[in-house]
C-alpha cells in the first residue's frame, strides 16, 4: 500500500482514500519521497540503458562529441555542439557534463562512447526522480507525481533517446532539474540557491538553445516570489544575481568569439530570420508554430496513442490551470509560460521545425494537463482521478517501451565492438577497417578501434573486414 499524502495546500481541501490516511498518518513522510525517489530512478535507469551496449546509436554526431571529451579537460571547445542550420549553440556546459561522464564512467566500459549514453541516462533518471519529489511535495499527492513523472519518462521518443549522446536531451534533462528546483521552492530566501537554479537553466541553453523557453519561465519564477510580497529591493537583488550569473556562465563564448575573429557567431541562422521577419521581407510562421508545437506532444508524449482535437485540448488543459492556479506565478512560469514563449519564438524562425526542438516543454505540458484534468473535478473525487492518472500512464508504458525499441538504434554497435577488440588483439595498426554490412550513412567502422587504442596506419600492409557473423577478414592491402 502506499501512503496518500494530504493535498490541501494545493486543492483547498484535504481529500484521502478511505483508511490510509489513518493507516499512514504517523510515517514520516520524507523517507517515504526518498525511497520512491529512489526506486524511480532505478528502474528508470535501467529501462533506458538495457541494452545500450549492443545498440547504441553512433553516427556523426556521437563520434564528434565522444571524440572531443576523450582529450583532456583543457582541449575542451569554449562552446557547444554545432547545430545543423548553422553556428552552434552559446556555451560549453555540455562538453563539460559529457567529459565527467567519461571521466567517471568512461573506464569501466574501455572509454566506449556507450559509456557517455549510459551517464546520459543516469542524468535523465535523476532529473525524473526529482520531478517526482518536487511534484510530490508541492502538491502533496504521491498520485499526481507518480502520473506525470511516468508519463514523462516512458515517453517513447524520449525514452528512445533519454541514453544517447546528444546534446538536445543532455539540455532537456538540465532544464527538468530546473524546473524541479523551482516547484520545490529550492530558490526562496538563498541568493546562492538562486544563483544555482538559473545556472542549471541556463546550462540547458548551453546544451541546446531550445531550452531558452524554460530557462526563461525558471528566470520568471524565481523573479516572482519577491514581485508577489512587494520587495522590490528583493527584485532588483535577484534580477542581478541572474544577470551575473548568466554573464558568468557566458565568459566561455565570449573568450571563443574573441579567439575566432572570422567565426560567424553562433545564431546566424536565428537571426537570420528574425532580420527577415522584421524587415517586411517574410511574415511570422504563426500558422507553422502552433502547427509543429501540436505535433511534437503528440509524437514525443503520445506516440503510439493518437488523441483527437489535442491541440483544443491544449488550450483547454491551459486555460483551467491558469484559473485554478493563477495566484502560483512560478508554477504558471515553468508550465505555461515556456509553451507560449515556444509558440511565439518559433514563429520568428523560418526553418522547419522538428520534434525535438520541444523536448523541454514536455515536463511542463504533461504536468499541466495531468493538473486540469485533477482540478476540474469535485474535491471528493480528485484522489480517485489521480489515481486513475496513474493506471493511464502505466497502463501506456508497454506499448511506449516496444515503440522505443524501434527507435535511434543501432543493431551493428554489438558487432562492431567485438570487430574492433578482434582486430586489435591481432594487430595494433591496420591501413583501414570496413565491414561486410550496411551501416547508416555516417557511422564509422574504424572510430571503435581507436578509442580502444587500435591505430589506423596507411602504411599497414593489411586491412580489416568486419563479417555479420562477427568474424575478421583480414586482407593485404593493395598499392603503396
């Protein structure tokens, strides 16, 4: 059994299952968020990473990125990854993040970039176990945390990409602990712990620039607590210590736009369409913004399930939070505002919009419809609903799980892996490594073999062929 919580901060009335609240009135409480905390993360760590080392998804971006943090800290680049409009993204916080996962887990797995998917699962299931706490004391129901985090958490797009390395799910998962923080109300009368919750937002735009939507909504809640008590002294102290701190996080950029006089910046292809908009040459993509928006919760949340009229739903799951919590300024600041900041903002780029610009918000929106749907019944059915919520979102975990499997994997990993031990327990240096199997277009047999301290010689006399049974062809080379 487990305990039910009182939800009356959050609803204006206490409600209960009949009987537990007896049963369960004396447990302390915070052992019980602990251990569940501690139980989702374990279970979901181990959904995401079950079989990583067989299947992990390496093509160019991976090898790119793996590549980089296997130097040394210093050779780190000053920004982030590049992105596939142009530039890159402002700041290094995900080399950073990706380097102490090879540091701290590279060695146990021979530095294999399945090491960096692994670290990335575990930030991911650390972001959801603290969403679970954070919801679960905010509004004082085990049952809504358990629904949102599930739902969050199984879902099959994000599922299927939660263990690789990438940096729009390293930025979705650092924007989640923000949003975690603020609904635990970590920032309140600490300018430290401020300064710390705007810069774990803030290093989610490092990781991915589309985790400007609730870095912003996370900046504009912390704002809001002495905006609501009237301290305007206190707004203008935490107004500056998030502009020191986003200014600190920033030094990188600045050092890298100093040291690169002919670089051509980092959100050209932004700004060149706002430039676009602004001067009359184009309109807004209004119509295409709320159009993608509607569809990314539908693949990214909903996949394999389809929901009718979602986007009304949408905007009906809004408008009766809005009313309902319209005095809770930072939790409509994590929730609504990054959707609205998304719609408006991705009017203003003119490029096409895929679904994993929007993977952040996803926290936000499920929390957000799991809320309505609760406050929109009478108190004396709202634990009964929630609990229903719950059934939903497990009752939905398998079908999301077999969808995830279909997704971003790479069935050769496993078989080039072996390959690459094979050739090198043979021969420290071949002229070139091919395999006797498609692989997809960017992937490359030979990345393996070095990382595992192989090296590729063009004055070997012998090159390899990986076979689909996992055997080594090996072949003398022809010409000098």
């Amino acid at each position: 059994m487990i305990p039910q919580l009182r939800t009356g901060d959050a609803f204006g009335h206490e409600t209960s299952l009949r009987g537990l609240s007896r049963r369960w009135l004396a447990v302390d409480q915070r052992k019980w968020i602990t251990g569940f905390a501690v139980v989702m993360f374990g279970v979901l760590t181990a959904l995401r990473v079950r079989g990583i080392s067989s299947h992990f998804w390496m093509l160019q971006d991976q090898i790119r990125d793996w590549s980089l943090v296997l130097g040394p800290f210093s050779e780190l680049p000053l920004v982030g990854s590049p992105t596939h409009f142009g530039g890159y993204t402002i700041g290094p916080a995900f080399y950073w993040i990706l380097w102490l996962f090879r540091v701290a887990i590279g060695p146990w797995f021979q530095d294999l970039p399945h090491a960096g998917g692994i670290g990335q699962a575990i930030l991911q299931s650390g972001a959801d176990a603290l969403l679970l706490v954070a919801i679960w004391r905010r509004f004082g129901s085990f049952w809504i945390a358990l629904a949102t985090v599930v739902l969050v958490a199984t879902a099959a797009y994000d599922l299927a990409l939660s263990s690789l390395v990438w940096n729009p799910t390293m930025g979705s998962a650092l924007a989640k602990v923000a949003i975690a923080l603020v609904l635990l109300d970590w920032h309140i009368g600490s300018t430290p712990r401020v300064a710390m919750t705007v810069a774990v937002a803030w290093s989610a735009v490092h990781a991915y620039t589309g985790a400007i939507f609730v870095a912003v909504g996370v900046c504009a809640a912390v704002v809001s607590e002495p905006v609501r008590r009237c301290d305007w002294t206190g707004v203008r102290r935490v107004a500056t210590v998030i502009g020191l701190t986003i200014f600190l996080l920033q030094l990188p950029y600045l050092g890298h736009r100093l040291s690169q006089q002919a670089d051509d910046g980092a959100m050209d292809g932004v700004f060149d369409s706002v430039g676009r908009i602004l001067s009359g040459t184009d309109e807004p993509a209004v119509g295409n913004s709320i159009g993608s928006y509607v569809r990314a919760v539908q693949f990214i949340a909903l996949e394999p399930w389809r929901v009718p009229l979602l986007g009304w739903g949408l905007v009906v799951s809004g408008v009766l939070m809005t009313v309902r919590y319209r005095r809770d300024r930072s939790l409509l600041a994590v929730t609504l505002l990054p959707q609205l900041g998304a719609v408006v903002g991705y009017a203003f780029f003119l490029a096409d919009l895929n679904d994993y610009y929007y993977l952040s918000l996803m926290p936000g929106v499920t929390l957000m419809v799991v809320l309505a749907v609760i406050s929109s019944v009478p108190a004396r059915w709202v634990n009964w609903v929630a609990i229903g919520c719950v059934a939903v979102a497990l009752g939905s975990v398998p079908g999301k799980v077999r969808l995830a499997g279909t997704m971003h994997r790479m069935p050769e990993y496993q078989l080039l892996v072996d390959g690459s031990r094979r050739i090198l327990s043979a021969r420290d240096a071949v002229r070139s490594i091919g395999t006797e199997f498609a692989l997809p277009p960017t992937a490359d047999p030979e990345f393996l073999y070095t990382v595992l301290g192989g090296r590729i010689d063009s004055a070997s006399p012998w090159t390899a062929a990986i076979a689909v049974d996992g055997r080594v062809i090996y072949r003398r080379a022809e010409g000098p």
